[in-house]
C-alpha cells in the first residue's frame, strides 16, 4: 500500500519567479481565451463538416477527414516535440519558454486560417485538408504550453482546481462555436440554406475573424507581463518506446493514404482504414507483454495502466467526436428529420453543451462544500447548466421548446453521478455501460428519441477524461510527466475513429432493411463506451495488483 493513499494527476515542477507570483491572477485570465478557441473550433467542425460534404460532393468518410486531419495535428505535433527533447535530451518547450510556446501556436493558427481563404477559393478539398492540419499543429503547441502554465500559476494544491475552471471556458467555446459558426455561415439559425446557396464571402469572413482573433490573443500574450515559468523536469530516456510510437504514426498515415492504394491496387479502401485500427491497438497490447519481459528502456509504457490507459484516450477522444461528426449527416436522413444544414447547429451545440452540464456538475466535489449542499448541487447544477444551453440558442432564433424533452436524459446522468459517487473506476464503468445504453437506443429507434439518445453521449463523455487519466498515471512514480505526455498524444482517436465510422455508413447502405448506413455506423460509439466499461475493470484489477487503493484515488482536471 502507499502511504499517502490518495493519489493525485502529478504534473511537471514547475517554478515560478517569485516576483512575478502576484501577477498570476491576471495571467490566469489571460491564458483562459485559447481554451476558449480549442473548444470553439472544435465543436465547430460538426457544422463545417456537413457542408463541405455537400459542397466538395464528398462522400461521408472523405468528410471525416476534416477531423482526421485535425486531431492528427494535434498527435503530430506532440510526436515532434516528444522526439525533438528525447534527441536533445532538453525539454524544448522549457526552453522556448510556455508564453512563447503559445505565441508561436497562435501565430502558427492565424497562418492556418487565412489559408483557409484561398483553400476553399481553390475547390480543392486536399488544400483544405492541408490547412486544418496547420491550425491543429498551433493547437497542439498552445495546448502543450498552456496546461502546465495553468498549473503553475499559483499554489500547486490549487492546480486542478485552476484546470478545471479553464475547461469550463473550453466548454463554453464549445457551446457557442457550432451556432456562431451556423450564424456566420447561414445568415441566421433559423433560415433555410442549403450548402450550394452558401456564399464564399460567408466563409472568407469566418476566418478572417478567426485568423484576426488569432493575431489579437497573440499580441495581447505578447504585451502582457506573465511570470516567468520553468520545470526542473528532467527528459526521462525510454528508447524502446519509441518504437511503437512510429508505428502508430505509420497507422496515421494509412487512414490518409487508404483512397490512393486502393484506387492503385483494388483492394476496398475500408480494409486500410481496418487495419490502421487493427494496427494501434495490437501495437499498444502487444507493448503490454513486450514491458512485462523486459521492463527496462520502456519508460512509462513498462505500467499495464498506462497503456491501457492509453487505449482508452485513445477510444474516449474517438468515440466524443465521432458522435457528433456525423451527427450532420444522420440528421439529414428521412428518418431523423430531413434536416437542412442550418438547422443541425441547436443539436450540435446540445451535444457539446451536454459535455459542459457534466462537467460543471463534475466539479462540484472540488470544493469544500457539505455532504447535503453537494447532493443538492449535483441535482441542481446539471439542469442549470441545461438552462444555459437553452438560451445560448435562443438567443440565436433557434425554437427551443424542441429540446425540452431532453431534461429526461440530464436527469438520468443525475442519478449516474450519486450511483459513481466521484470515484474514478465506478464513475467510468456507470458512464461507460450508460453510454452503451444510450447508443444502444438510439440504434433500435429513429426521430427525436434516437437523436436525443445519441446527444446523450455527450453526457456520459463529460467526465471521463479526468477519470481515464488518473487511474492511467496513478502509480507511475518519476515517469508520470512522460505518461502524461503519452496519454496526450493519444487523442490520435479522434482522427481515426470519425474516419472509420464514415467508411462503415458508406458501406453499410441497406445492410439492415429499413436502416440508413449512417445510422447503422453508429454501432462505433457502441464498441467504444463498452471498452472503456471494460478499461474500468480491467484497470482497477491491475492497480489492485500493485497494492493501490482505488477508493481513495481523486479524480482531477479535465479535457
């Protein structure tokens, strides 16, 4: 057993000038505006995606490469900078400093987005592909330097609580991103606009307002007077490990390069994206029994936790994108509603707002509240949080009395969080096997009941993040800074799992009488909700092995 019973998400030691120490406040504020981006262009993605599908005539897995390339940029990007500081055995973001490291991300960002201008001039969706990618790769850089920044910004006891009140931010963009984006794009969220009677000035001026918000953010981090962080984290050396991060990197590209082989060779281009799924997993299982060997030069990959714990980024990334990235489409089907395109973003930003209401109410326990005002909380919170969601899209023109019923599926994430109790493995295995329920109804019905069913993934991906990455790292020791890294690198799922989802409803076209391919695909978040029920299990029967409390294990952060 260990001593102190209560393990906590370990971040890099961080040091901050003690002079700079008073200015933390007004940093904190600062730092807060790029989460705010990440979750705004995220969400956003699930309106640009239906529309590029019918403007560029794609079809449904080409438009999934949109997030394809996206979270790749994010893996790529966490690759470099893991493979740059392991060659020169320095952390290379230490070095260029976390202030600069997000300047450089916002400016690489800025770059991204005005390039979106002559991508879609061009008609070549490739070029597009090619400019999400770079946006991405700025993402992936502020995202590395903002988190421990935030952290670092005042007494580390405080830290989670700090990250916490970043994610809210996270979720609020996310919130807004899909209706501003549907305003922007349609003229309003109400008007009735095709993807063909979109005007290329509507998307010119997006991201002009993006790229100009970039350039701003920066200039505003450039002239601010943030304290000055450092880390003392020394470059953990893990050589074998290295091998199967190549791998999956080889995996990537496959998704990328499955259309262009199969045009070459003939074979079905699903059976590549298959494989670059087949090809991740049995690399990272296959490290499980290579560690147990032989654990030296494996690094943090030597803990069975971790890597099933990357495993489980890896599906909970996939799988709270994959939901809502094809969700365009299977609204746009008879059977959902017939859809138009301006129409999608209410339940778009419901399902990104349904990851807001858990997270909210997933922070209640941070604070020191009583046992009886935290009950009342957790009851209390999730239908604000609801009524938030409400009037964001009213405020737009939006109908709203159509999401009324969805209160039914909040007050069942209520009773999930008394039955988790805020402990990481029954918190993950209620969410995991609700989930499941939930897929599971939207699979066997249609119209409202479905849609509001799939939507309700959201709620069941709110808090699993923090729950997955603590029992991953929990007992890792000097190497829970690398595993931290590894685990951030498998957001990698949500560049493949979207892409397979697509190639399956383009494959599964009357494979069930009465069932749109679409549909039928969203058997994908079905598999990924049963894998993380199974990672609860299995996760807590490793640690248990290692003589580590469970009970006792405090969930913290949050993505």
């Amino acid at each position: 057993m260990f001593r102190d019973s209560k393990i906590k998400t370990v971040q890099p030691t961080l040091k901050m000038e003690q002079k700079d120490a008073k200015n933390y406040g007004t940093a904190l504020y600062t730092l807060i505006t790029v989460f705010f981006f990440w979750g705004f262009l995220a969400a956003s993605n699930g309106i640009f995606i239906p529309f590029c599908k019918e403007h560029f005539h794609l079809t449904q897995f080409e438009s999934q490469l949109i997030d394809f390339t996206f979270y790749g940029g994010y893996f790529i990007g966490s690759l470099i900078l893991y493979f740059a500081s392991q060659a020169s055995k320095v952390d290379i973001m230490n070095k260029l400093g976390y202030k600069n490291g997000i300047i450089l991300g916002l400016v690489i960002s800025a770059v991204g987005a005005l390039g979106m201008i002559p991508a879609v001039a061009s008609g070549a969706f490739g070029f597009i592909l090619a400019v999400f990618f770079i946006i991405a790769v700025g993402f992936s850089l502020q995202q590395t330097a903002a988190n421990p920044f935030v952290v670092a910004l005042g007494p580390p006891e405080t830290g989670s609580n700090r990250l916490n009140f970043a994610g809210s931010i996270n979720n609020i963009g996310a919130l807004l991103g899909p209706v501003v984006v549907g305003v922007v794009l349609f003229g309003s969220a109400t008007a009735k606009t095709a993807a063909a009677d979109v005007k290329i000035s509507s998307i010119n001026n997006l991201y002009y307002l993006l790229a100009g918000l970039f350039i701003a953010v920066a200039l505003f981090f450039w002239f601010s007077k943030l304290p000055k962080v450092t880390s003392d984290e020394k470059i953990e050396s893990s050589s074998k490990a290295n091998t199967p991060l190549l791998v999956m990197f080889v995996a990537f590209c496959l998704i990328l390069a499955a259309d262009p082989i199969s045009a070459a060779t003939g074979v079905p281009s699903q059976y590549f994206v298959y494989a670059s799924l087949a090809i991740i997993v049995f690399t990272l299982v296959g490290t499980i029994f290579a560690a147990k060997k032989n654990k030296e030069g494996w690094g943090a990959m030597q803990y069975p936790q971790l890597i099933l714990g990357m495993l489980a980024i890896f599906t909970y990334v996939g799988t709270e994108v994959t939901i809502q990235s094809n969700m365009g489409a299977l609204l746009k089907t008879p059977e959902f509603g017939s859809f138009a395109e301006s129409d999608i973003a209410p339940y778009i930003s419901l399902y990104w707002g349904s990851l807001m209401i858990g997270r909210f109410a997933g922070s209640i326990d941070a604070f020191n509240l009583s046992k009886s005002v935290k009950y009342i909380l957790y009851i209390l919170i999730p239908f604000l949080a609801f009524g938030i969601v409400l009037l964001v899209n009213a405020a737009t023109g939006v109908n709203v009395s159509n999401l009324y019923a969805y209160a039914i599926c909040v007050a069942i994430l209520v009773v999930a969080f008394f039955i988790g109790q805020q402990k990481p493995t029954r918190t993950l295995s209620v969410l995991g096997l609700l989930g499941v329920a939930f897929m599971l109804a939207g699979l066997f019905t249609t119209g409202k009941v479905a849609t509001f069913a799939f939507i309700s993934g959201g709620l069941c991906c709110s808090i699993m993040w923090p729950s997955i990455f603590s029992l991953a790292i929990t007992g890792l020791g000097k190497y829970t800074s690398q595993g931290s890294a590894f685990l951030i690198m498998m957001i990698l799922g949500g560049s493949i799992i979207p892409p397979l989802q697509g190639k399956i409803a383009d494959g599964a076209a009357g494979l069930v009488p009465g069932m749109s391919g679409i549909h039928f695909s969203y058997v994908v978040p079905v598999l990924g909700f049963a894998y993380l029920a199974y990672f609860a299990w299995k996760v807590s029967r490793e640690l248990r092995s290692q003589g580590i409390d469970l009970d006792h294990v405090e969930v913290k952060g949050g993505h």
